[in-house]
C-alpha cells in the first residue's frame, strides 16, 4: 500500500530549536488584569466554603456578626485614642486567631488596603503647614516667612509630633474597620450575611437582587477569562494595535449576549420554581446561647474602648 503521509510529518527536527524565535502573543497586561480580577472574585466568592469550617466565630449568628460589625465600626470612629485603638486590633487579631484563618494572608491584603487609604492618602497632615506643632524632623528651612495663595509657608518645614499622631489614628482606625470587615467577610457565607440585613428593615426584594447580581458578576467573570484565554491560545505572535481593538470588541458583544441568555435563563428557572414576583426569604437558625455570649462580649468591649 503505497504511503500517502504528508512529507512534513516525516521530518525529525528539535522543537526548542525551531520555535527559539518564535515571537510570543503579548497580552501582558490584560492578562494581568482578567488574572487579578479573577482571582479576587474567585476569592470573595468562594469565602462561603472557607465558612463552613467548625470554630467558634465561623459558628456566630450572622446576626450577631452584622451588629458586631455596625456597633465596632462606630466605636473604632468615635476612640481618639492611640491605645484604645491599638487595644482594638489586639481584639480583632485575637478573633482572627481563633477563627483559625490564615493571618499572614488576609493580612497582606489589609495592610496594603491601610497603607493606600490610611497612610499613604493622609500622610502629608504630618507637616506643620498642615497640623501644627513641635518640630520634631526639620526636612526644609527658609530665610522667613512667605504667603502663598492662601498658604502660609513657616520658616521651618517638617513632621511634627502632633502630626504623627493624627496621621498614626487615622492609620489603625482605616486598619482595624478593613481588619473587622474582612473577618466577617472571611468567617460569614455570603447569602448569610445578606439575609441577617433583614434586621435592619431592607426589603426581601432588594436582598434577593444583590444576591443575584453576586452571583452572577462571578459567572460573567469566569465568562470573560476564559473568552480572552482562548483568544490568546489562537495567537502565535503578536498583531497590530487596530487588530487587537477589533477583536476586543467582537468579544465584549460576545460577553454582553451570553449575560442577556444567562440572565434570561435565570429568570426562566426562577418562574419553573414557582416565582410569581413576590420573595420571601427563609429564616436563619435561632439564636443560642453561645450568640448571646458573644453579643456581650462584643458590646463590652466597645464600652471598654470608649473607656480608655
């Protein structure tokens, strides 16, 4: 039988050879950002398996939680002081330990979040043109006093005590609200913690669409990742700018269609489970007595933070 295989599959030749100048597709930054994106969708969404877990703050009513979270929040605004709020994040990475969450992770992220809106943004209030006071690092000096605009530039600029002070407050106050929010984040199902705002008067209604729109913010996610991966995986090289702008688009229509059918079929299997516009969401487990426990503990704790 006469052999009809192609000639080109008959030749041996080294594949890291031939492809050593092959110019890779370059998405670098897109792909950075759908990764990122992803991943910390992936990781908001999935917190409800890491809640699952048997301890003592994962087993909290979601009630309780969400009234800690209100009532701790408020005390950590109103404490001006540097002790009580660092008595609160001794608290609060005590409740993290007993959570038994991974502390240098969610940490990472808090501190980063800290740093950003509570060092970084309110920093300069640590110069005597913005909070005045003693002198403590001298960083310029001029000959004598100038008026700018309506700044009035001292002789001396530098940090002052006083400065530090107000920038260091502000710090742990933004690094214990993100702390706490996250541990109810980390330690509280997400359709949980949606259901225990019924204590505060939001309409069934209004809880249903956010928990839907959680829901499907994470599908449409998924959706855009693994539409711009299988872009990637049919380009060998990198294309022009106006190329790329074209098939960017043709896939956000994609993405926009598939959401319509996806909300579609939602609403579709809403109406096959007996959906008539009315919502009634199903009551959680009663309190016990452990939640009462820790409602008290909670609220003595603030009461001891206004204290100090």
């Amino acid at each position: 039988m006469e052999n009809k295989t192609p000639p080109y599959l008959l030749q041996n030749f080294n594949a890291q050879h031939e492809l050593i100048n092959v110019k890779k597709a370059s998405l670098s930054f897109l792909d950075e950002t759908i990764l990122n994106s992803a991943r910390a969708l992936k990781a908001m969404y999935l917190q409800a398996e890491n809640a699952s877990k048997k301890n003592l703050i994962h087993n909290i009513h979601p009630h309780i939680k969400l009234f800690s979270l209100i009532y701790l929040a408020v005390i950590i605004s109103i404490a001006g002081n540097l002790h009580a709020q660092l008595l609160t994040a001794s608290f609060i990475f005590l409740f993290y330990r007993l959570a038994k969450l991974k502390i240098s992770q969610v940490y990472r992220k808090v501190f980063f979040l800290a740093f950003i809106f509570g060092l970084l943004v309110i920093f300069p209030a640590s110069l005597n043109m913005i909070t005045p006071g003693k002198i403590i690092l001298n960083l310029i000096s001029f000959n004598k006093p100038s008026h700018f605009w309506i700044y009035d530039i001292p002789q001396n600029i530098g940090f002052t005590s006083e400065g530090f002070q107000v920038v260091s407050l502000v710090f742990l106050r933004v690094l214990n609200s993100v702390s706490l929010a996250m541990l109810i984040m980390y330690t509280t199902s997400f359709p949980a913690f949606i259901k225990s705002f019924k204590i505060i008067g939001i309409p069934d209604t209004f809880l249903m669409i956010i928990t839907l729109a959680y829901k499907f913010i994470f599908i449409l996610s998924r959706t855009i990742e693994e539409t711009f991966f299988a872009l990637k995986s049919r380009l060998l090289s990198n294309i022009r700018s106006s190329n790329m702008r074209t098939l960017i688009g043709g896939r956000i229509f994609f993405i926009f269609k598939k959401s319509m059918i996806v909300y579609e079929n939602t609403y579709y299997a809403m109406v096959s489970r007996g959906y008539q516009g009315q919502i009634m969401l199903t009551s959680q487990r009663r309190l016990q007595y452990k939640d009462f426990i820790a409602l008290v503990i909670v609220i003595a704790l603030g009461i001891g933070i206004i204290l100090i």
